[in-house]
C-alpha cells in the first residue's frame, strides 16, 4: 500500500541488520556469521546466553543498618485505688473502725486528693483572711462611700424629707434623674467588685498553682514517686518478694509517712522528711506534706498527726532528733494553735512580697519543735 499523504516510507534494513536480525528478510543465512566478519560487522553480532546451569548465583548479604530495638519496657498498673470521697460522704456501709498505718499503696491517690483539697483550703483561707483585714474593709467602705456621695450625695437633702422619711423615699423613686445616677453608681460599684476579685485571684495564684502541680511533685511533698510506689501490691506479705529499688520505697513510707483512716477511708495523713543536722549528728525532722479532711478539721486530727510524729521520733531512742519543723501561713490560725499547745514556737519569718506582708501582714512562718524543750 502506498504511503499517505504526508508520511514517509519506513527506510528497509541493511544487508547488516537485516543478517543480524534475520526477520525483515526471512532466516539468516548458514554462512551469515562469515559474511559479517568479512564486512567488518562483528560488533553487532548479539553475545550468546550463558546456560543458566553453569551460572554462578552470588548472594548479596544485606546488612541491616537500622538499631536494633531496645526491648520494650513493661509499664505497671497502679493496684486498685481506695477513693478519698473528696465531694462525698464517705460510705456508710464501710465498718466503723479507725486506725492509724503508713501510707499503704492503694491509698496514694487518696493522700494525693487529700493534699490537693487542703492546699485549695488554704487558698480560700488567703482570701478570706485579705477580704476581712482592716486595710481592705477600710479601703472597701471609703470608696464607696466616695461613690455614693459623688453621684446621689446631692438627692439627700432636707428639702427633699421635710415630709418625713416614706414621703421622701418616693419622691426619690418618682425622680428620673435620681434614678439614672443610682443605677450608673450600681454600674460603677460592680465594676470595682470585679476589678477587686480579679485581683484577689491574681494574689491566690500561686496558692492555686500549687494545689494543681501536687501530681507533678511528689518528691516536694512525699519524698517519693508515688506513681512508682502505687503500682506495688500487698507490700506485707510480698515485701521478701521485691527487689532493693521497690523495699527502699515501703522503707520510706513506713519512716516517714503516717495515715489516719476512718471506714476504709484516709481521712488526715502527713510526709515529712529526715535530713542530717549541720551541727551535729542530730536528724532534722521536717513536714513536708499534711491534709485533714474538711469534716474532721474542727476534731483536731492535726493534733493526733503531730503525736504520731512525736511518738516516731522524739520517744524513740534509736533517732537522735534535734527539731521537727514546719512552715505555715500566718492566717492557719486553726493549725498553728494547734502547734502552739504541742510545743512548737515561730523560729522564722518569710515574707510574701510587699504588698501581702508590708500591706496586709502575710507572711510564711516557720514553726520547730525542739527535741529538749519538752520532757516525755
């Protein structure tokens, strides 16, 4: 067929190719071989295939260049947790025995609630303490009494009461512009009550702070992991059972820990910790972590703490004690009178910042107990 317009005829093959190929014209010759040496053509002359029986296979040996995985650690669940009843009454199902024990495991997010409750009392105690001083109640009542004179001083007149008191009440509530200025003074007093109660909660901050960061310090206020204590089951009976790192943590609590529990439930605890005297070779005592529960506060279970305390240290011949301290604020006045009566005394004072302790007379005291005041 002869080629369309436009297109080209496809070039036949040489004498060359097509002896190479041997397709375009037919199967090669017998001689074909000879006729490309003899045109000088041996180059494209296709190698032939080695017999697959005679090749030699290599194995390429793949070094893997990854790391090798480091074997997956195995992550303890925490045992069963005893619930604190924070925002509950506790069970009244639950056997009524109370008992005093360390800090057992399955109590750790009991304890944990507990001090984050107490701290969040403390901060309500800040501000009621800041809302009842003299400086704030006089600050509080002169500016509005400045408000109210400025914008509806001038309505209270004898003319406006010369017909007594009910008459001159109404005459008030008739007058438009009375009532414009009274409701831009309740505007005004408002704004003030707000600006004043963000105020406070920028003081409580810090108080705020620390109740919500208990989890992330457990060693602050323990002396321990908790998350690595609470995953340990039936310390007593399997503590022959638990390797050097899990016996050092029961050691601790049993030293330096003590829980009161009411129906199963821990109602007060407190931490504290054992630390070398510089002068002597005395122990320092200091607590660092108590809570009682908001019910019990008012039965003085404080007390029954701070007794524990000193049974542990200040009774027992095998510590040398030389103080047990602790810091409050100035406003627990609840728990320092408490300490008061056991024998502590105000051995420092901390200041809170200016406006707090030169202001308002906040300060973070430190209160100790000497070992040689008191005879037991």
């Amino acid at each position: 067929m002869p080629p369309k317009k436009g297109q080209f005829p496809e070039r036949p093959p040489t004498l060359a190719e097509a002896l190479y190929q041997g397709k375009e014209m037919g199967t090669k010759p017998d001689n074909y071989e000879q006729i490309l040496k003899d045109l000088n053509l041996d180059a494209l002359k296709k190698p032939e295939k080695k017999d697959p029986e005679n090749k030699t296979e290599t194995t390429k040996v793949v070094t893997s260049t990854k790391p090798k995985q480091a074997k997956k650690e195995t992550i303890s669940k925490p045992v069963k947790q005893v619930d604190a009843h924070i925002d509950a009454p506790i069970p009244a199902e639950a056997p009524p025995s109370i008992n005093s024990t360390y800090i057992l495991p399955t109590e750790c997010e009991a304890v944990t609630n507990l001090q984050m409750d107490y701290l969040l009392h403390r901060k309500s105690a800040f501000i009621r303490s800041i809302i009842s001083s003299r400086v704030f109640s006089s600050l509080g009542f002169g500016i509005f009494t400045m408000i109210a004179y400025y914008k509806v001083g001038d309505y209270f007149t004898e003319y406006t009461f010369k017909k007594g008191t009910w008459d001159g009440v109404k005459s008030l509530y008739a007058n438009g512009y009375f009532m414009d200025d009274a409701i831009t003074m309740l505007f005004m007093i408002a704004m003030i009550v707000a600006t004043f109660f963000t105020f406070l909660k920028f003081l409580s901050n810090p108080l705020q702070q620390e109740a919500d960061t208990v989890p992330k310090n457990f060693e602050k206020y323990f002396g321990i992991d908790l998350n690595k204590y609470a995953v340990l089951s039936n310390v007593e009976k399997n503590y022959n059972k638990l390797n050097k790192a899990d016996k050092d943590l029961v050691k601790h609590m049993k030293d330096n820990t003590f829980c009161i529990v009411y129906r199963e439930v821990p109602v007060a605890f407190l931490a504290c910790k054992q630390t070398k005297s510089s002068s002597d070779d005395k122990v320092d005592v200091e607590i660092t972590a108590y809570a009682v529960r908001k019910v019990y506060v008012k039965a003085e279970l404080f007390k029954d703490l701070i007794s524990m305390v000193f049974k542990k240290f200040i009774t027992n011949e095998k510590i040398n004690v030389n103080q047990i301290s602790i810091d409050v604020y100035n406003f627990e006045n609840f728990d320092i009178n408490i300490l008061k009566r056991a024998g502590f005394y105000r051995q420092k004072r901390h200041s809170l910042g200016f406006l707090l302790t030169s202001v308002l007379g906040m300060t973070k005291d430190t209160y100790v107990f000497e070992s040689e005041s008191i005879e037991f």
